[in-house]
C-alpha cells in the first residue's frame, strides 16, 4: 500500500500517468510554444549587440540635426560668395541723394566756369572801330 501510494504521488505530477497525460501534453506544447516565440524573438531583436564590422552603425537623430545646421551654414557662405562673385554693374554705392548733389555740384562748377572765362575775355574799347578807321 505505501509502495502504491508512492507510485501513484510520483505518477501523478508526471505525464506517465493515464490520468494526467491529457493535461501534461497540452502543458507540454504551451512551454514548447513559449520556448520557441521567445527564440523567435531573440533571434529578430538587435538589442545589446554590437554593429556588424562590415555594415556602418545608425547614427543618431543628434547627429543628423547637427549635420543638417552644418549644411545650411555652408549653404549660407557658398550663397553669399556666389552673390559677390556674380554681381551685377550698375550703381555700387552710390545713393540717389549723392547722385543728384554730383549733378548740382557739376552744374555750379560749369557756371562758374563760364563766369571765370567771360572775366578775362579781353573786349576791345568801347569805340575802337572809330579811332583806327
């Protein structure tokens, strides 16, 4: 009897027993089925593992924002030294202002200029013809 009783507790948590095979096969295939979508997921996750030697590792947002504002400044200086290099003709500094005192100032000197050249104009005397003749 103690010899039966202990059969029967080692049958009974095992899945030997007539009795317990049904629900010891269904326990099997879960913990198998677990066992493999654990593997399943191991094998597809890259966490905690090193970049590959041949395959460059992904670079960080960081980095890519950094890379991008560095991009536009050059942009930025590339852009301004086209526009000095390709610059049209044309009035460089000169303002609408400096340009009409130019045309005023250049207007006085060329009046003054005619008054100077009328004062040393030599005018024969007021009847001159007279006398010679």
């Amino acid at each position: 009897a103690w010899l039966d009783i202990r059969i029967a507790q080692r049958y009974s948590s095992c899945c030997f027993s007539p009795i317990h095979r049904k629900n010891c096969t269904a326990t099997m295939i879960r913990s198998i089925l677990a066992i493999a979508i654990f593997a399943a997921l191991a094998l597809s996750t890259q966490a905690f593992v090193s970049a590959p030697v041949g395959k460059p590792a992904l670079v960080s947002t960081t980095s890519l924002m950094a890379s991008r504002v560095n991009a536009k400044i050059e942009k930025r200086k590339r852009n301004r030294e086209n526009m000095r290099k390709f610059k049209k003709g044309g009035r460089r500094g000169t303002s609408r202002k400096k340009m009409m005192r130019k045309m005023q100032s250049s207007a006085a000197r060329q009046i003054e200029n005619e008054f100077i050249a009328k004062c040393f104009m030599t005018v024969p005397p007021p009847n001159s013809d007279d006398e010679k003749a």
